[in-house]
C-alpha cells in the first residue's frame, strides 16, 4: 500500500510503498484510512521535536488524526464490524492501567501514539484496536471529521470540564479564535449556558467567532481586559479557557478572571506568574488538559452528528502530502489540511 514515510529528520517526508498492516491480536482492528488530519504537529516530527521523546525507529508512517472505515478485526472484537465508519482515539491503549480503569485514556501507562511511535495514518491502512475506535453516524464522512480526532478532542476536553464547573449565565472567556477557539466556542454554546466571550489580536477571527455563536467578540487591542471587566460588573469571567498560553495571554487572561474561577490552560508557550498570595487570596484555579478521553470523543461524535459541531477542511490526495504541508507551513491552509487516499 501507499503510505508517506518519516525517512529522516529536518527532510522532507516520503511516498513509499509498503506491506498493508494485518491483524496481529485479537483486539487488532484495520482502518482503511479515510481521511488523515495534517497537524503542525507533524512539522515539529520533522523538525526532530519529538526524535527524543518518541524513540520511533525510522522509517515509520507519520499522521495521528484519523478516520475511514474498519477493513478487517480481530477474532475478541465485538464493538465494530467491517464496513462501520469510524474516528480514531490518537492513543492505543491497555484497558488494564489504573488510568484506563478511570476512564483516563491519555494517562494510560501502556499506550502507543499512531504516528508519533507507531505507523500512523498517512497511509491506505493503518492499525489500531477496538478500544480506540469511535463509530461515527452515517451522515458524517471520515475526512470531513479526521481532525476532531485531535485539536477537536483537545478542544472539547478543556470545554467540557468548563462547562461541567460553570451555571447558565456564568461568562466564559475564550481567549484564540483559531481552530482549535472555533471548535471550543460551538462546544460551548452546545453543552452550556454560559456567555462565551471570544478574544483575539485577529478582527477576521473573532468576526468568524461571533458567526458561529460567540456572544461577545473582543479584538485584543489594549481595552480587552477592561472590556471583559465591563461585560462582567467589574467582576471577572468564572472561567477562562486560555488556547494561546503564550505572548502574554495568560497575565491578562489571569485579570479577567473572577474570584474562586478556573483558569484552563490549553495552548503553552510561557510560564504562569502569580504571586501565591493572589491565588489563595482570591481561590483561583489552574487546570492543564491533555488531548482527551475515548468518551470525550465520542461525545464530540454526537455534536458533530447533530450538526452541532462542525470544521472548516481543505483536502489533499495523499500524493499531495508536501503541498499540504507546505501550504499549513505558510499559513495557507482554510480550516484543516486532510489527505484522502
Ligand atoms: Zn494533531
Ligand atoms: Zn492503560
């Protein structure tokens, strides 16, 4: 089969051909790739990020947001079938773990990543197991919902924890209107009742924000802190999701920030300054996230199938990898770059 190859860092991928995956174990299931995300992940892949980190062997098969349809099973199977169209969870994981027993699937002590340290999903065909395998509702196609697997799942988790801590009424500031804003502010507006406050240096972003449900745009241009300030009867937002974390988003995202609110870090860049006596003093909280569990995505499955959820894609044949990446490098990609074998 097809499959675009890691051969090498700081050079350019490669279009190989090599043997279809086949089941190995018994919980073994083969997805025939229908649609593969292009992340600026993988650019980091190849810029030699992650060379340490993974410990992968080259070459290996690069791509981890990936959906299609499954192709063949194992004999332990019994959640899916061939022919069902599927999204992947972007982990394998154990099921046995104390983190898996949770619930907690990117905890898991015993996890391989397709396309980070395992083959992954640049490719006709790609292996995973029942456990990480999300059938999707009919009228979805696997391209078009690919890259929820991953910034739509990263999105969704630090959203719905917000929204399980917030009342109707309570304002949530979204601070970055770019996809992974855009999937976070429709999640919101799906599960909660807060007031979604968008923020952004980008007046083309947070435009885009308040279309598709924002309640409040701000363009970052000096009064945005005040501005929020204003929206909230001086008080402050009860909970802030923070997708940029660098540039100084999270000084300011911390003084739009009410007494006892919760502040959820998604984006990473710089370090958090605050003086502790500010944080007992007025009981604020600091929440990381981390990608995202199997039901996380499954509950993002339900909002895209209501058409609640939706993503903006552009599509590649897989031949057309080095376009794609080119194109996401020089920031000329609208919504998501997907390749489709
Ligand atoms: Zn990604
Ligand atoms: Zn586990």
């Amino acid at each position: 089969m097809k499959a675009v190859q890691v051969v090498g860092y700081h050079t350019t991928l490669q279009l190989t051909d090599i043997p279809e995956p086949t089941v190995e174990g018994p919980l073994d299931v083969i997805v025939r790739i229908g649609g593969a995300g292009v992340c600026r992940t993988d650019l980091h892949i190849l810029e030699g990020q992650w060379e340490e980190k993974s410990g992968v062997a080259l070459p290996y098969t690069i791509g981890h947001e990936n959906a299609g349809w499954v192709h063949a099973v194992g004999d332990a199977v019994t959640n899916v079938a061939v022919g069902d169209k599927v999204i992947l969870h972007p982990l394998i994981t154990c099921g046995l773990c104390r983190a898996c027993r949770f619930g907690d699937d990117v905890h898991c002590e015993n996890s391989t990543f397709p396309g980070i340290d395992v083959n992954g999903g640049y490719a006709e065909y790609l292996r995973t197991t029942a456990r990480s395998v999300v059938r999707i509702d009919d009228s979805l196609e696997p391209a078009d919902v690919a890259a929820l697997a991953d910034a739509g799942l990263t999105a969704y988790h630090a959203v719905a924890k917000a929204a399980k801590t917030t009342r109707p009424g309570d304002v949530c500031v979204v601070i970055g209107a770019g996809g992974l804003g855009h999937i976070g502010i429709q999640v919101l507006k799906a599960i909660s009742g807060v007031t979604v406050v968008v923020l952004d240096r980008n007046p083309a972003a947070v435009e885009l924000a308040v279309k598709i449900g924002a309640d409040h745009g701000i363009v970052a241009d000096g009064t945005h802190i005040q501005q929020v300030l204003d929206l909230t009867g001086g008080h402050g937002a009860e909970a802030v999701v923070d997708f940029v974390g660098e540039g100084g988003a999270t000084r300011e995202g911390i003084a739009m920030l009410r007494r006892a609110g919760n502040y959820y870090v998604v984006g990473y860049g710089e370090n958090i300054d605050v003086p502790t006596i500010d944080v007992i003093s007025t009981e604020i909280n600091f929440i990381g996230n981390l990608v995202g569990s199997y039901n996380d995505l499954q509950e993002l499955m339900t909002l895209a199938a209501q058409g609640k959820v939706t993503l903006h894609t552009t599509r590649y044949r897989l031949e057309d990898f080095q376009q794609a990446l080119d194109d996401l490098d020089a920031g000329r990609v609208r919504g998501r770059a997907i390749l489709v074998p």
